[in-house]
C-alpha cells in the first residue's frame, strides 16, 4: 500500500524506513516488511531525453504503464454539478490550474459518466486539455437534452436521477480498476463532482460506492474529490460520497473552498513523494472481508495519509480447478509447480524462430531457495547429437547474474538433440551434471509461429527504468511472483508477410477467460506485454497469446502463481 508522510509546508518526510512505521489491521499489529520511498517530479532525467509524445491509445497505456511516469485521471462528472455559469467558471478555473501545473511526463486522462474505457486515451498534450475542459458544462438536475441513447433510455426510468447516480459511479468503478491494473505505484484520480447522492441507507445505489472503493484500494488508486461549491454552500446530496471517497482512499478533499486552484498543489506532492509499504496479513488470507488498516509512524508532528483499509479474496477466488484438456495449457501449468529433481539449480529452456529455417534456443539458470547454501556459480551448456555422441556446439558458460551473460544461446536444425548440462560451485567444484533429451521445434511449416514466451520481472522502480531504458536483463527462471511485482512478456513471432493479428488473454487455470490485455508493442520480430500484477488477487493464473497469419494460427501460453 502506497502512504504519503508530511510535515511542515506540507513537505514530505524522505527518510523513514522500516522500524518507522506502525501498521494495524484490524487493530492488530502487523510487522512491516518492506518500504520504498518513491520521488518523482514529472520532469525527465538528464542524459534520458526523448520524445514524449503520445502518439496513439496503444502507445498511451505503455506510457502509463511505466513506474516513472505520475498518472492522473481527470472525471468531470457532469451528471452532478451545477449548470450555473460560476460555478462552470470555477470548475475551468480550477483544472486549467491543474493543466498548467503537469510536467513533461505527467500523463492524463480525461473521462465523464458515458466515457467508456475503450475512449479512454491517456496524453500530455496541455493545449488538448484545456480544450476539452473549456468545453465542460455541468447538468445537475437537467434530463434533456439528451447526449446519447443511454440517456434517451434513463428518462423511462422510474428514478432517473437514481439511475444517473449508478451511472456515475458504475464509470468511476471502471476507471480506478483500468487504473488499477497498470501498475503497482500510485495512481491519483481528481473526482469533480458535487458527488451522487446515495439516497436513504439501502438504496441501490450503496452497492456501486462499495464497489468503487472496493476497486480502488485494491488497485492503490487514490481518489481526490473536488467539489466546486465555493464556501458556505449547503452540504446536500452528494456530501457522503464524496467524504467516503477521498477519506478511505487516502485522497484530499477540496471543498468548501472560495479558492479551490489554490488546494490543487497538494495532490501533486502526493503523487510525487509516497512510501510504498509492504507487509503479511497475520490472518486467514482468504476470507473475502474488509480489513480496516491504519497506519502511523513513530516520528511527531507529521501527518499520514493512507487507505484505511481493502478487501481480501475469498476463498472461492484463491481455490484451484482442474485444468481443462489442452496439452498447451496442461504444460504451462507444469512448469508453476515445483521442479525439485534433486538438481542444484532451476533451468528455463526457450526456443524462436531463426533465420534459414533453423531454431534459436535459450537456456537460464536460477538457484532456487532449496539449494542456495551449495554455492553454484555457474552452468556449461553443451548442445550434442540425439546420442550424446557429437557436440553440435561449442559448450557455452552461465552465470546467474543478469544481463546477457545470463542467456546461452545457440541455433539448431530442427529435431531431435542432447544437451549435457554441468553445474560448477563457486570454487570450482562439480555440483551435478546431466544430460537432457529435447525436441527442437520445426517453425518454417507454418505460415505463423510463436516461439516460447520470455517472462521478466521487475520489482523495485529503479529495476523498471533500467528495463525499460533497454538494459540486459535475463529472462526470469520462476513462476511464482508476489502482487508488487510488475511482469513484462516478450513473445517472438515470424510469419512470411507483416505482423499476425495477436489476441492476448489473460485466463484461470482451467482457461477461463478472464480478461482481453493488450500488447504494449508488436515490433519486428517480437510482441510484448506489460502486466503489473498489483490488481490480482492470489492464484495461478494464465496469459494466452494466439496469433493469425494467412489462415494459419498458433498458441503459446505461461502460466504464473501470484502470492500475498
């Protein structure tokens, strides 16, 4: 979970760590496990220039995507604010404010109730902004005229100010869980709104302010509520939500105010200087009940602003199925569990298409916790003939310690081969050695194929930027990831004309579809994902990736656990 910590000015507290803070669930004390002081100001590091522009939806969700990237989302929920011409002027006063205070990086998004996710588009271009606010006018209390057929049809409504009050909230639920899944750092939506009015306790209306906050704080979005009212205004209607939006998710509350530009300034210091605080529920994980959180530190006179609280997966939600007939997914799933063979290390083979028919192999090596006191160094690699008689390459020698020198690659003719495979400690020493028998896939059949999908992890913000900015990172060995952790997945590809239309799915274990993802880049070669994991809940689950070419398709799927 993501805490701003300030002190005096407002400015935030930098040098806290561990032992500084105190974590209660459910007024049990929890012991703090990780903390990660996160800046960020908007503006590019030097030496790291580049082009900012967005230049397409696809490219804006890469973009937003990044951990050094301050995301914010603008809902100008028009449904609920006033038509009067002040209060239109102070609602454009307030965000033309806010426009003009973004930094090269920052990243916006623009939505309003009858936006859907698929209008959505994320950019920083300042004069398009201040374009679509100019336009901006509430219509609180106004049935017609009617901007779209899903108007058209609340006015049948028995109650179509209740309708438009679910509507409201059904898109805002929408957007902190879009927001939510991108990445694990914090996300800040500014919620303009006089706020929905819930009506009496029970009506239907509750249900969808639940879901809201339930999908915020499980996605670590901070929601910030506007209220352009200027002082002295009656609290009516709407007054709950937004009390209960800003104050469960950690968000400010502007209202009240004569000058509400003017209180826009800490919503940037929120989204620039946060702790991200890791710890594990000393309870039953899977109870599917609210757990209320507080948190404190051990320093005076600061003033903490978190969640206060999230919902835990249900048992239903973490229990395993059988997995469905399909040899794909049945073998994906295989490599999750536990390759214990008595071996010193975990080895991940890889195979792409390569050049004059041939196949490229990949070979990485991880120690896993089993074994780490015996000291493995390093690993040769050594392709030979189905009989283990002839070497088909010179043996190749790995360590595990990232970057290229973490791969051994070498390109073979399709069929059947031997690897012989010897482990070394650090002083020299024969750990292990064996010899396996692979099959060498045969891609130049087809009219498309899809080589073995590459997983990479990164799990800190400076790992990320290094990833990104292109460094040489191995692929990852493991399957089994915590929810802080931020997954990329290269898939290679070759087809005899273009691109393949790519479908990417992220499915249960038994291949039930859970959602469509979108690859962040189909280049030459290679098409890639970007799944943070923040927004799941604990289980094994799968990414699908199917690929058309000239009437010929292809399946490749990996299968990963998610921990607490």
């Amino acid at each position: 979970m993501d805490v701003s910590v300030t002190g005096r000015n407002d400015e935030a507290v930098t040098d806290l760590d561990a032992s500084s803070f105190r974590v209660t669930e459910d007024r049990i004390p929890q012991k703090v496990e990780t903390v990660q002081f996160v800046r960020l100001d908007g503006r590019e590091q030097a030496g790291q220039e580049r082009d900012l522009t967005i230049r397409d939806r696809q490219h804006g969700i890469a973009e937003a995507e990044k951990q050094d990237v301050r995301l914010f989302a603008l809902f100008l929920d028009d449904y609920h604010i006033d038509s009067h011409p002040a209060t239109t002027q102070r609602v454009q006063r307030a965000l033309d404010s806010f426009v003009d205070s973004l930094q090269p990086t920052d990243l916006v998004v623009v939505m309003d109730p009858l936006t859907t996710l698929d209008g959505l588009t994320f950019t920083r271009d300042k004069w398009l902004l201040h374009e679509r606010i100019k336009k901006f006018k509430g219509r609180r209390g106004e049935l017609v005229p009617v901007r779209s057929v899903v108007e058209d049809m609340q006015l049948t409504s028995r109650n179509p100010f209740e309708v438009r009050a679910t509507v409201t909230l059904t898109a805002l639920e929408a957007l902190v869980t879009h927001l939510g899944g991108l990445r694990e750092g914090r996300k800040s939506v500014i919620f303009v709104s006089q706020g929905p009015p819930l009506g009496r306790p029970g009506s239907p209306v509750y249900p969808h302010l639940a879901s809201v906050l339930q999908a915020a704080n499980r996605g670590n979005v901070t929601v910030h509520v506007l209220d352009p009212r200027p002082f002295g205004s009656a609290p009516l209607g709407g007054a709950e939500a937004l009390a209960r939006l800003s104050d469960e998710t950690g968000g400010r509350s502007i209202v009240n105010s004569n000058s509400p530009w003017d209180r826009l300034t800490p919503v940037f210091a929120d989204a620039s200087a946060y702790y991200l605080i890791g710890y594990s529920p000393s309870r039953e994980l899977a109870d599917g009940k609210f757990h209320r959180i507080e948190v404190r530190v051990t320093r005076p006179s600061v003033r903490v602003i978190s969640r206060q609280g999230y919902w835990a997966p249900s048992a239903k939600e973490m229990e395993s199925k059988a997995p469905v007939d399909d040899r794909g997914l049945s073998a994906a799933l295989g490599l999750v569990e536990s390759s214990d063979k008595g071996r010193p290390i975990d080895v991940w083979i890889g195979t792409a298409p390569a050049a004059d028919g041939r196949t490229e192999m990949q070979f990485v090596w991880d120690v896993p916790a089993r074994s780490r006191r015996r000291g493995a160094a390093s690993l040769d690699v050594e392709p030979l003939t189905r009989d283990g008689g002839v070497a088909l390459a010179a043996a190749q020698t790995i360590v595990a310690t990232g970057g290229d020198r973490s791969v051994a690659r070498f390109v073979l003719e399709p069929g059947r081969t031997s690897v012989k495979m010897t482990v070394l400690g650090t002083d020299g020493s024969l750990l292990d050695r064996w010899t396996d028998r692979l099959s060498v896939p045969d891609y130049s059949k087809g009219v498309v194929a899809l080589g073995t999908p590459r997983v990479y992890r990164t799990r800190t913000l400076l790992e990320a930027r290094h990833f990104d900015a292109g460094s040489d990172v191995a692929p990852t060995v493991s399957r089994q990831f915590s929810r802080t952790d931020r997954l990329v997945i290269d898939v290679p590809w070759l087809t005899r004309s273009g691109p393949p239309q790519l479908s990417v799915k992220l499915t249960s274990r038994n291949g039930d579809t859970l959602t469509e993802l979108s690859p962040v880049s189909i280049d030459e070669g290679r098409a890639r994902l970007a799944l943070p994991l923040v927004n799941l809940a604990p289980g094994t689950y799968v990414v699908r990736f199917d690929a058309t070419a000239g009437g010929d398709d292809v399946t490749q799927q990996v299968a990963f656990t998610v921990s607490q």
